[in-house]
C-alpha cells in the first residue's frame, strides 16, 4: 500500500491521527514503522496536537497507605465522558508523587519527601511519564544528594535543541550563598551543574509553578539587602529559560508585591496568571493575568472571585477560562466565571491532593532506547505491577 503514495502525504496523514492509531499503524509494515518513529515525525505530530490540549485533574485517594491511590483524570469541557489515565507507580516516600510540570504529553513527577529539608538519598525518584504510549523515563541521581539542603524543580522542552530539560535549584540550610543549579537533559541522560547564571532569589518552595513562552516559573523573593531593597524582601517571580539556561526576574503588579505567601501561579490560555489569595477575608480570591509577556505594566485583574464564605484552594482553568477549585469537603468544583455559579464535578479525593496540568497526546519516548513500558513500574513495595 505504501507503493501507491509518496511519503509525504503519508507523513501529512498520520499528522492528523491520534496515538492509539498510530502505534497500531506503526506495525503493519517497516515503511509505517520508520515514519513514526522518526523524530521529525514526532515533532510535527506535537505541533498538529497542540490544538486539542486537555485539562489533566490529579487526586488521592484511601485514607490508609495500602488503600491509597492516585488518579489521573482527563477532563472533556463539557465535564462528561472523564477519562481516567492508567497510573503505573506508587509513592515511596511522600503520600502522592508531586507534579514537576507537564510538556507535549511528558509529565514530570518527582518522589521525593517533599522540597523542604533534605538530607541523604530523599530526593530520588524523578520520572518523566508519557501516558499516550504507556512509556516512562526514569532519572539518575541528581549530583547533590548529601547533607540538609531543600530544593525546587522545574521541567520544560528546548525547542532549539529539540530537547526536554530538568532543572533541580538546591538551597543549603545555614547557608547565605546563591543555590546551586543542577540540569537534566532526555538526551545527554545525566546531570551536570548549570551554576554561571544563579541568582540568589529565594523561592516559596511549597508554592506553585507555571511554564509559559519556554520558562519556568516561580513565585520568590529578593534577598533583605540594605543596597538593594533597603534592608526589605520583595516577592516577584523567578524565570528561568529552558532554552538559554538563565535565570530572570519578573515585577509583580505594585497590588502584589507583597503576597507571596498567598499566591499561586498559573496559565491561563497561553497566558502567565497569579492567583491572589485574601486570606484576610476568607471570601474571595482574585485572578490576575500578563496580558503581554515580560510586560509588567500589562498585569491585569480579570476578576474576583466569590468563594460563599467558605475555604477554597485554587486547582486549574480549564480551556475556556472556568476555574477549578477544591472545597472544604475535599470535592472538586468548576466555577463559571460567566454565570457566576459553582458546578460539582463530582470528583473527591484527599485533601490538599488535587493537582492540575494541561495535557496532550503524543508520540515523545517512542524512539527512546532508556524508555521502558510502564508495565515495568516497580511499586513502593519493589515489586513489579
């Protein structure tokens, strides 16, 4: 069959299909085999996917360790037909793995006992995961893995380098010094310092991040310095550039500055959000969005939000601008920012476990000779699924 058509139409064809078709596809013949496996393929799939980019709904579930288990759920905008992923892996060390970042279709986890305090071997277990072809990448040690530190981590793709990038940001205890930067590339498969551009920001190690126009992103704070801030932190947010390996800084909106404690980042469209938090009241948070990136002085306020007088904690948007949140009694719940109303989703899991990521199929791994089938995932327990 592949005799009748040149092979760049079939190459224009398969753009256009989903991965459960292609890796079907992929074993009728060595013709179909090459063509999907070639990274330029996958590449141009990426791109052709991007359009249909899904919210993907992390939670927990059990209250005891042998009973709990962590969903992942896609969800439809219209709420219906929810998707559950199948999740291979068990926490070793934590109640649930945290979510690094999400990339075209990779999702970074990381099993560690948390950012705070370190010390020994903690910060093991770092995966990148692609569900689409049930693959997953696990890496090696980071090169800082002794004495009491904490750390951060951020996860994003190289376009120049056609690359996927782990950045580990490692702060000392006791210790004045800028951090020092450990990065991770798919295709050198090793760490190696990156400290030339290391700045000494602090960063809220137990807040959100968010990856817009190729970086990462942090809510942090300026060191107290007399010459620099008149002996005063100051919150703002910490970049750092997948591609070009650099760390910048980015002003907060004045009405911001100083609520790092109580803000979230996010992305809204392909736009960078902070979610302030007025814990004062215990009635509302407010959604603020970079209208033009690297603009500070775009900075808008969209909107507040109502939350009836009861707590809530910021979980996502979804693609048309509605806003997940988690309630009190551990439910997830969409807010209608048009209607003004509060939709249960009808999702519970435990609390403070509800993550959310923007997710897309794709084709990243397939070619990869250190990825292994997810049906390898070794359990908390060392023994395979």
């Amino acid at each position: 069959m592949s005799d009748y058509l040149p092979e760049e139409v079939w190459i224009d064809i398969f753009t256009r299909l989903q991965v459960k078709s292609l890796l079907r596809i992929r074993s009728v013949c060595k013709f179909f085999h090459r063509i999907i496996n070639n990274p330029s393929f996958i590449s141009d799939h990426i791109t052709s996917t991007k359009r249909t980019r899904i919210p993907l709904v992390r939670y927990l579930t059990g209250r005891k360790r042998i009973e709990r288990k962590e969903h992942y759920l896609l969800l439809p905008d219209d709420m219906d037909n929810m998707q559950e992923l199948d999740f291979p892996f068990k926490s070793k060390s934590f109640k649930h793995f945290r979510i690094v970042g999400s990339c075209n279709g990779l999702i970074c986890l990381s099993d560690s006992k948390g950012s705070y305090l370190c010390k020994g071997d903690s910060a093991y277990g770092i995966i990148l995961w692609n569900p689409s072809i049930k693959k997953y990448l696990t890496l090696p040690k980071p090169l800082r893995s002794h004495g009491a530190y904490s750390f951060v981590l951020g996860f994003g793709f190289d376009c120049k380098t056609d690359d996927y990038k782990v950045v580990r940001i490692v702060y000392f205890n006791g210790n004045n010094n800028p951090p020092e930067v450990e990065l991770y590339t798919v295709k050198s498969g090793s760490w190696r310092n990156c400290n030339a551009g290391a700045a000494p920001y602090g960063i809220w190690k137990w807040g959100s991040s968010a990856y817009v126009n190729g970086a990462v992103h942090w809510i942090g704070y300026s060191p107290r310095t007399e010459e620099v801030n008149h002996g005063q932190s100051r919150d703002l947010i910490v970049s750092f550039d997948i591609n070009n390996e650099v760390f910048k800084e980015m002003n907060l909106p004045d009405d911001l500055e100083k609520w790092g404690l109580e803000l979230s980042l996010g992305v809204l469209g392909n736009k960078l959000a902070a979610i302030q938090y007025h814990s004062w009241k215990q009635r509302m948070f407010s959604v603020w969005v970079m209208e033009e990136y690297g603009m500070v002085e775009s900075w808008r306020e969209m909107y507040d939000v109502d939350m009836m007088g009861k707590h809530m904690k910021f979980v996502g948007f979804t693609n048309n601008g509605d806003i997940l949140v988690e309630i009190a009694s551990h439910k997830l719940v969409l807010y209608d920012h048009n209607d003004l109303r509060y939709i249960n989703v009808g999702v519970r899991g435990a609390k403070d476990s509800f993550h959310m990521e923007t997710y897309m199929e794709s084709l990243v791994l397939l070619d990869g000779e250190s990825a292994v089938s997810q049906s390898k995932a070794i359990t908390c327990e060392g023994e395979a699924r």
